[in-house]
C-alpha cells in the first residue's frame, strides 16, 4: 500500500527554541515530545454545522459596527482556498479569523498598546469553506503594532487564521501577511523560519482579479493542509 500522505519538508519549519524570539525562551520544551493517541472523543466530535452560522459572520466591516456606523480603515477582501497535499479542495472547513484594527489595537481586556479601540470593529470573524474549497472574508486592514521581544520590535500587519477538520480537537493555526509589507524581513517571529518559500507561504498575494473596483482591494490567502508545501501552522506542525 502506497503512503497517502506526502512527506513534509521539516527543514521550512522553526526550532522550538529561537532566542531572537523571546518568549521561545521560557516555553521551548527541554525534554524529548511524547506522541499519545487521540481518544474517539476527539477524533469524532462535535462538528461545526452551517446552520450555525451567521448572516454576517464573514463580514467583519458589518458584524460588530452599530446601526449606521462603519469601521475606520482601509475595505478589504480576503479571498482563498483550503487544498490538501495533492491540490484537492476541502469542503466545509471552518475558518475562524481574528486581528487588529486600523490602528493595531485588539478587542482584548489585556491588550496594552495605546491605540485606540473601534468601537464598530471586533476583529473576529467565521466562514465555511465551498464545495471547491474556497472563502471569503470582508474587513479593513489591519496596522502594525509594538510587542515587547526587544527595544524595538515591531509585528508585520497580519491576520490570525484558525481551521478546524472533521472535529474541534482538529485544529491549526497560523497568520497571514500582507505581500510588500517592509517589517516582514524585520519580525523576530518571521525571523524563526529558515526558508523564504515558509515565508512566502504565509503572505497574501494581492489580487486585482478578486479586487472590487472603487471599493476594496483584495488579497489570495490558500492554504495547503500536508505535504512538502503544506503552510506553517503555529500549534500543529505535520497539518491536521
């Protein structure tokens, strides 16, 4: 029997210790990782259904604005497809996204950088992926912000993507960037990756064909499950 899967190249990924990238200093483990089997319970349930969704869910200009009011930032479409190792599309993933506002602030009770907060923007949002793979988001582009890795250490302006398979306990995550960004090359984090394609894979292209004239530029974001071009995943490194 022939191996389904295609081998992964380990060589684009991080070591779990990198110490330009401060905080792999205290949660790199010290000891050898311990492989344990995924129980039923995991591997099976519970399943995300479309009906839960929301009508506005993918809309992050419109899901948390109040009547008649709108987020301040750049309009911005984000569209891609979920592939697996061997180019097929797949279906009904869910994609939850979460990220700055226009000034890169978080709704989050312990953020501390002093931008100010939207109060018609929440920065999260949900979709399903079609029968051909592909999503879609509307939301403003998000701005770079401080953290605190050294004297000056600025995040690329980049959206957090999480999927989910077949169960909630089957779940990646990772971030997008945006193609040209200048702190790309300067990100501590960015930095961890040995390999330009790792890089390469996490940034979104600009996309003049999905681009809504006078109203929104777009971006092409996909992302590829397994293999030797799978995209970094943050928690999860061999793919779902």
């Amino acid at each position: 029997m022939t191996n389904l899967f295609l081998k992964r190249d380990r060589s684009r990924h991080p070591a779990a210790l990198t110490p330009d990238y401060k905080s792999t200093r205290f949660r790199a483990p010290e000891k050898p990782l311990v492989m344990l089997e995924q129980s039923a319970a995991e591997l099976t349930g519970p399943v995300f259904g479309h009906d839960l969704l929301g009508e506005k869910d993918n809309n992050l200009i419109e899901n948390y604005a109040a009547d008649g009011g709108e987020p301040i930032g750049p309009r911005l479409k984000i569209v891609g497809r979920v592939i697996d190792e061997n180019g097929k599309p797949v279906p009904d993933c869910l994609i939850e996204i979460w990220q700055a506002n226009a000034g890169g602030r978080y709704r989050h009770k312990a953020e501390s950088y002093r931008a100010p907060l939207d109060p018609n923007f929440g920065g999260c949002g949900r979709t399903i992926t079609a029968a051909d793979g592909s999503y879609e988001f509307i939301t403003i582009r998000p701005a770079a912000y401080p953290f605190p890795n050294g004297p000056n250490s600025w995040r690329p302006a980049h959206i957090h993507f999480s999927l989910f398979g077949d169960a909630f306990a089957q779940r990646l995550v990772t971030q997008m960037y945006f193609e040209g960004d200048p702190l790309i090359p300067l990100c501590p984090i960015v930095e961890t990756l040995p390999d330009q394609d790792a890089i390469r894979a996490l940034t979104a292209l600009y996309d003049p064909e999905a681009t809504l004239p006078m109203d929104m530029q777009a971006y092409r974001f996909d992302i590829v499950l397994r293999g030797r071009s799978q995209t970094l995943f943050e928690n999860r490194m061999e793919g779902l």
